[in-house]
C-alpha cells in the first residue's frame, strides 16, 4: 500500500473488511512473494508496472486512482 502511495489508515476505514480479506487472501495464496520483495525493497519509485504479476495489483490501482 505505501509503495503505490496509499494511506494505510484510509484503506482500512475506507475499504469493505470482505474486500481486505481477499486482498490479504490472495497475497497470501500468491507464489511470488520474493519477487514483490524484490520491488518493493529495491524500487526508488513507485512503478506500478514492477508489481504487474501481483494478483492484486487492479485493485490497489484502483483504490490509489480514487484517494
């Protein structure tokens, strides 16, 4: 969430709690983990397109798109 400029706060008030469960449920099930290790440590910017594997990553921009 921070990477993409998303307000934790704002994003656990703002977000239906079914909706943060399936956000966590599918990073959870995701098998690339390492790899958003890997972009999120080593990234100076926020590249939404360096997170394009992530199963969330619609709906993050989505929310980014609407703060």
């Amino acid at each position: 969430l921070g990477f993409l400029g998303v307000d934790k706060d704002a994003y656990l008030h703002k977000q239906d709690a079914l909706q943060i469960r399936r956000h966590m449920q599918k990073c959870d099930d995701c098998d690339a983990k390492s790899q958003c290790d890997d972009v999120l440590n080593n990234s100076q910017t926020a590249d939404v397109d360096a997170l394009g594997f992530c199963a969330n990553i619609e709906d993050l921009k989505q929310i980014r798109d609407d703060r």
